[in-house]
C-alpha cells in the first residue's frame, strides 16, 4: 500500500482518534488483471475490492457506529454523489450528518 495518498497523514489521524475508523479500498476487482497491471495495482492486495457499498459498510461499521457516525466523503463528483445516495437510502443518515469535499476536473 506504499501508494496510497495520504496513508500516513490518516495514520496521524487515527492515533489522535481512536472514533475514527479507515478502510482502505481499490475500484479494481481481482479479476481485473490486465486494468490493475496497467495501473500499477499490487496483486497481493488483501483489502477490499470493488465500489465502496451497502456491504463493505456494514461489514466495517456496527449498527451503533452507523447510527452516531458522522460522515465524510471526498472524492469526485459522481463518487460523492453514489456515496450520499447509499448513505441516505441504504442507512438513513441525515444530511447533517454527512461531509462532502468534491475533486473537480476528473
């Protein structure tokens, strides 16, 4: 995971705040080998794969966390966008609490 943006700065984070939870994720799934060679992907990825969803959350997430959590999304536009959709339908969570800061120009 040597390539992962701001790997260490969320690791600064995370000492600072033990609330606070980071699962990392690629959009690659692991039959996608001829995408994730062309891009540099590492085959021994253990994480999770695939566009982050209903799953993964719950997966990572007890229903309390859901709950009490505040959100923050970051990412570009249409990203962005998925993830407030899934939060409001799938779990609920009002606008109030969810962050968003969009990459523009992708």
């Amino acid at each position: 995971m040597s390539n992962t943006l701001y790997k260490e700065e969320f690791g600064e984070c995370l000492n600072k705040n033990k609330n606070l939870k980071v699962v990392y994720t690629i959009t690659e799934k692991e039959d996608d080998n001829q995408t994730s060679s062309a891009i540099g992907v590492n085959k021994e990825w253990k994480g999770e794969r695939g566009r982050t969803d209903k799953a993964i959350l719950t997966k990572h997430m007890k229903d309390n966390e859901v709950r009490n959590s505040i959100f923050y999304i970051c990412g570009p536009p249409d990203m962005v966008n998925a993830m407030k959709e899934l939060l409001h339908e799938g779990f609920q969570i009002p606008e109030d609490r969810i962050r968003i800061e969009e990459f523009t120009g992708y």
